[in-house]
C-alpha cells in the first residue's frame, strides 16, 4: 500500500473518536476504593464523558470571564465557574480562589490587632 | 523531598510566593514563575504505582489541553495554571463518576462496573446532559470495534466514491438510524468487505 493509503487506513481505523488515553483513565478509575472491575463499554464512556466534561468546564468558565480586554482563561475562571455552578460545585475544594499573600497577611495583621483590642 | 505533593512549604514548590487561597494555604506559583513541573508528568515511569496516590494520577496536560483549546473560541488563550488545574479537575471528575457508579454496583452485589452505572452516575451527579450523545457515541465505538475485529480490512483508495472522513463521525447522526435498545442498523455500506479491483477507477455507493 502506498503511504497514502496507509494513512487512509489508519484514520478508518482510527474511528473510536476519542483523543484522552483509556488506559490512564482506567488507572484513575482503579484508584477509587473498592472498585474491582471495569468493563470495555464502562471505560470508553468515562473517557468520553471525561472529554465533554473539559470542553463543558473550559468553555463555561471562558464564557462567565473576567471577559474585559483578556481573552484568557485563567485559574480565577475556573475557581468562579466552581462557586457559581452547581454542575461544578464539586471541585470546589480543589478550586480554592486565591487570593494576593500581602492581601492574606494584611487580614491577619487585623485579626490581631482585633484580638488584642478585646 | 518526595511524599507529600501537596506541601505547603514555599521553598519546596521554588516559587516566590506571591498567592495564597482563602483558608486553604495553597501556595499558587506568581504568573511569571517558571512554575513547578513536578504534578503532571507522569506519563512514562510508571513504575512504581504504590507511590502514586490518587490525587496524583492525571491524565496527560497536553492532550487536556487541546480539549480546552478546541472548546473555547479561536482567538481565546488558556493560562498555564488553568490548564494544571483542569488537569486536576479531571482526576476529580473521573474519580466522582466512577465512586458514585461503584456505589451502585455494590448496592446490586455486581462486581463489574458495565456502561449503564456510568451513565446513571452521571444523571444522578448533575451530568445528565451527557447522557444522551454518550449513548450516541458509544453506538459508534461498538461499530468502530465490530470493524476491525472480523471483516477483511477495508482497503480505501483514492478509487472509492465515497472518503471515510472524520466528518462521517463527528456529525450527530440522524435519530431514525441509531436505535438506543442496542440493535445496529448497518447503514455505512462501506464497512463492508471490499477487494481493491486493479483497473476499476470509479465506484458509487448509493
């Protein structure tokens, strides 16, 4: 066959239409407890939901932006789309918003202050 | 300077310091930092799976981010830490899905995880929007799988009427086609056998 062809073949074969790799999914299936076996169908589902669910949580936390002159998505995005939603409420806790250390420090300093004031 | 990953110590993570979450601590990397390397390349050298505790299990960043990429619009851009962070976000979704379907599994004494406690996982988590396509594209995986196992291979050359293109799979199909009770209605002729005919420049599928 001639290269062409080849690559003609591979892209028929290609077909399942999936671009995350099954077999890391299925690792991070197995690492939830008590989970013993996942069959074919199970695996090709997750890994596709896995892919709506990027697009889903990309395009949703770009959309609901900072959207002034930046047209990046940027980690606030996300931890915003995570407090707002209700879809996204789980990853909250790995989404904390973040916030400036001098910020952080300041409201200490207060705190203190307030606790001396008492 | 192994074991815990998820150290708040400034100098581990090598950063300047310049964030902190809320009440959490999380030492985040200042934006012009070259940033720790160290969470998501765990694509090789998997060796030693015992020291890779769940939250350490990501899928590949760069195919994540291409999802991003292709999902928002053309002119937008991802920044570095969104992408590690929906890496994570991933591994969480992953693990959310897969408990609450063993959860299921058990309650019915089953010990393999089969496709439908996927999908009722995701209607009872908030997904139930995937529910419908996922079924779709399962459909064409089956296909997909059926294809390759026991039929000749399809030999495609520039003589066939019609070109296998992605579109023919990324297209939703027409609902009349796919029956979700399982039965395949084989409507792509063209997965059928097919011998390469020397001299034969053209041939119509109807």
């Amino acid at each position: 066959m001639s290269a062409k062809n080849m690559e003609k073949v591979e892209q028929a074969t290609n077909r399942k239409n999936i671009s995350l790799p099954m077999s890391r999914v299925r690792l991070i299936m197995k690492s939830s407890p008590d989970v013993s076996c996942i069959n074919q169908d199970a695996l090709f589902l997750t890994t596709k939901a896995t892919e709506l669910f990027v697009q889903h949580l990309a395009l949703s936390s770009y959309k609901n932006g900072s959207g002034k002159e930046t047209n990046t998505l940027s980690y606030s995005d996300l931890a915003n789309a995570a407090e707002e939603s209700e879809t996204f409420q789980f990853l909250t806790d790995i989404l904390p918003k973040k916030i400036l250390a001098r910020e952080y420090l300041k409201s200490l300093e207060e705190m203190e202050k307030d606790a001396d004031n008492l | 300077m192994d074991g815990d990953s998820s150290t708040t110590d400034a100098s581990q993570l090598g950063i300047t310091g310049e964030y902190m979450a809320g009440s959490h601590f999380v030492l985040a990397q200042a934006p012009e930092d070259e940033g720790d390397e160290g969470l998501d390349d765990h694509e090789d050298g998997n060796g030693s799976k015992d020291n890779l505790r769940e939250q350490d299990i990501y899928l590949p960043i760069a195919n994540v981010a291409r999802i991003m990429k292709n999902a928002i619009p053309q002119t937008g851009k991802i920044a570095k830490d969104a992408k590690e962070c929906v890496q994570e976000c991933v591994s969480e979704f992953i693990s959310f899905i897969t408990s609450e379907a063993s959860e299921r599994c058990h309650q019915e004494k089953r010990k393999t995880i089969n496709g439908e406690d996927i999908l009722f996982a995701m209607s009872t988590l908030g997904f139930d929007m995937y529910v419908e396509p996922l079924k779709l594209y399962l459909q064409k995986f089956r296909e997909a799988m059926k294809g390759e196992k026991g039929i000749n291979t399809v030999t495609v050359t520039e003589g066939m009427g019609e070109e296998l293109t992605d579109e023919t799979f990324t297209n939703p199909l027409p609902a009349g086609i796919i029956t979700a009770d399982g039965q395949q209605q084989n409507v792509m002729v063209y997965t059928t056998s097919y011998q390469q005919i020397p001299g034969v420049q053209q041939l119509q599928f109807s």
